[in-house]
C-alpha cells in the first residue's frame, strides 16, 4: 500500500502526463480565479470607500434627542440636544472616543441682493469640521471659515459649495446675506461673507451646501440647542459596541444610531455590488468546475486500462479515486494559487498606475480604480476552488474506479 506522500506524488505526476491539457486547465483556473479575485476586490474597495465617507460625514456616531430622527419638526430644533457641551464632556471622557462634533441643521433662503436661492446649511465646530472631512470634501477656493471684512465691518464666514458658487455668482470676499426661521417661529437674517469654495462631488449637495460656525447658526436660530452631535471613535469596528454601552447608559432619554444606520447610499450599493459580483463569481466558478471536470474525464478515459491493471494488482475502487482526487485538487490549486498571483500583481499595478474611473452618475469628480487585497478572501478562493476540483474529480471517476476488473483491461 502506498503513504500519503506517494499518493500525491503519483497524482502530481499523473497530472503531468498531458502537459498541454494540463496547462490549458491551470490557465483557465487561474484566468477564472483572478477575475473573481479582482471582482471582489474592487466591491471590497467600493464599500471601504464608501463606509469611511459615510462615517467622516456623520460621524461613527450620531447622538440627538428623542424624536429627532423621525423629522417631524413643527418648528427648528423642536426636537435639539439641550446643553451639548456637558454631553460632549462625557463623551470626551471616555477611551474610546476620539472627537465629538456638534452639529446644527438649518434651511432658509440665500441672497447676493439680486438672486435668492433655496440652501441646506449646517452650523459647524469650525476648527475640526474639515478636519475630518478629510479627502472627502475637497476645497475648490478660499479658505475656511474665517472671520473677513465687508464692507467695512467685520461678518461671519460662510463656506459654500460650487454649484451655489456658480448659482450666485459669488467668489471668496464676497457677501451674502442668509435668512431663515428662528426656534420661536420668526424670521431672521445675518450678512456672513464667503471665506471659501467646496466641493463633495455630488453635483446636488454642491447647489445647497452652505456651512458657517456653530456660533454664526445658533445667532441665526436664536438657540443654544445643537441638531445632533457627531461622535468620531479610535476605530471604525468600535461602532456598534459603544452605541450599545451609550443606548444602555442613557437609556430613552438620548437616541444612538450608528454611521451604518445613517448610511442609505453605502446600503444599496452593496446589496447591488453583492449581488452583481457574487452572480459573476458563481459563473467564474462554474467555468472553473467544468474545466477541470471535463480534464478530469478525459484523463479517466485515457486510463481506464490502467485503472483495471491497478485494480488488478490489488487498489480499491477508493484508492484509485483518491488518485484521481488528488489530480484534480493539485490542478484545481494550482491554477487557483496561479490566480491569486495575477490577481494581486494587477491590484499593486493599479494602486501604483493611479488609474482614475470617470465620474458616476450624479457626481462631479472620478475616483481612482483600485482593488483591496483580502488574505481572507484570497485563502477562501483557493480552498473553494480546490474543493470544487476534488469533488469534480471524485464524482468523475467514481464509476471507473468500481467497473470489473476484466470490462477495465478489455477497455479499448
């Protein structure tokens, strides 16, 4: 009886014995491996992308007043974080807790003193806003919220997206004039002057976007009350498991949501992404199955006179199997280790090529084409393809391994 050891030797060898068919197959296991590789690596980099975005616009957490995410205001702020700064103290206390960001939604009407426009403006903690808005909002001109003199007093900043800019026909230095309603129902006004120019790529944000400092906004509303307050931790994966600790310590009187709960756009494009490339990773395996199986089968074929001689000489119909499984697992792996190489060296080309994709539907600016490399991923891709080729072979040379000895050895 033979070890382990020859055993996968003689499949490594029998494997061989066609060398043509033999690379035809690893070719194609590896091409087949790769794409689906590269596939799941440029969804992983798309919802990694995405995720960050998601979380450095809202913060890992977002922490407001009961009633609050239901948007049912009968009047501003009807439904604000009272006395924010002990809440942001406590907040800050705590090891995992990184910055805490108040933050003030507001609307109104916005005026170069010949055209009004419709604006989304939020009131922000100015020295740390773009901080972590990081290289998801890009600065087009200007500066950033800085105190500048029109018309020969001081005003507040304002920094506005570019399709404002363009709307209003307005540059950094120049002056606007805000307008919106008050927590009390009234209507206010206040000169700010455009310290800068923004973009987030999204063309529709750019025609709203306007930002001033939390200061500027709570004048504006006449309140001391913050919309939400953004609470950025130490590490994305700490999420779920402070809003729990949070929600268990302050109960019903503050609502907890997580960045995931905040983030429609992140949700759909990765129910759309798993299930794009998780049909194409299903064709790319079927591709791989039959390839090897029809080598498989082939190989049985072309032995069946061998097999009898082996049964002859005494091997089991499970021994002659094992042979044949050990083939097909070699060829399956190869071709899959082969792949994974491919595809790794392509994603380290394109990370150092810089290729850019052209822009979506819906935004302004492309992003670069790259694909994250997952040792997860690329291990489970090489055990399912070798699997997937053990079993193929298995099944294709069940029914030769059990034939009679004397229908194998007449075999022609």
């Amino acid at each position: 009886m033979f070890t382990k050891f020859k055993w996968l030797s003689m499949a490594l060898k029998n494997a061989m014995r066609n060398r043509r068919r033999s690379l035809v197959t690893l070719a194609i296991t590896a091409t087949g491996t790769a794409a689906a590789l590269l596939g799941g690596g440029f969804a992983l980099y798309t919802y990694q992308s995405l995720a960050q975005a998601s979380a450095r616009d809202t913060g890992h957490l977002v922490i407001a007043a009961p009633g609050h995410f239901d948007g049912i205001d009968n009047l501003p702020l009807e439904h604000g974080l009272e006395q924010p700064e002990s809440l942001a103290q406590q907040l800050l206390a705590r090891p995992d807790v990184k910055r805490v960001l108040p933050r003030l939604q507001f609307s109104g009407l916005i005026s170069n003193g010949d055209k009004s426009e419709i604006f989304l403006g939020t009131g922000v903690d100015a020295t740390q806003e773009f901080v972590v808005k990081g290289p998801f909002m890009k600065r087009e001109a200007g500066e950033l919220l800085d105190a500048q003199e029109a018309n020969g007093k001081t005003a507040p900043g304002i920094v506005i997206g570019k399709g404002l800019a363009k709307i209003l026909n307005v540059q950094p230095g120049s002056a606007l004039t805000l307008m919106s309603t008050t927590v009390n129902g009234a209507l206010n006004a206040a000169d700010v002057t455009v310290t800068g120019i923004v973009s987030t790529g999204i063309a529709d944000i750019d025609k709203r976007l306007a930002m001033v400092d939390l200061s500027t906004a709570q004048t504006l509303l006449q309140t001391k009350k913050v919309s939400t307050l953004s609470v950025y931790l130490n590490d994305l994966e700490l999420a779920d498991g402070t809003a729990a600790q949070l929600r268990a310590q302050h109960g019903a009187s503050l609502d907890v949501r997580t960045w995931l709960d905040q983030a429609m756009f992140y949700k759909s494009v990765k129910s759309l992404y798993d299930r794009i490339f998780g049909f194409l990773g299903l064709i790319v395996l079927v591709i791989v199955l039959f390839s090897v199986t029809n080598t498989l089968a082939m190989a049985v074929m072309e032995r069946t006179r061998e097999i009898g001689t082996l049964r002859a000489m005494g091997a089991t119909p499970g021994e002659v199997m094992r042979v044949f499984t050990l083939e097909g697992m070699a060829l399956g792996t190869g071709g899959a280790v082969t792949g994974m190489a491919l595809a790794g060296g392509i994603a380290l080309f394109l990370l150092v090529a810089g290729v850019q994709m052209p822009p979506p539907p819906g935004r302004t600016d492309g992003y670069p084409l790259a694909v994250a490399v997952s040792a997860p991923m690329y291990a489970g891709a090489v055990v399912i393809v070798a699997l997937l080729s053990a079993c193929a072979s298995w099944f294709i040379s069940r029914r030769a391994a059990h034939q009679s000895v004397v229908e194998a050895l007449s075999h022609v």
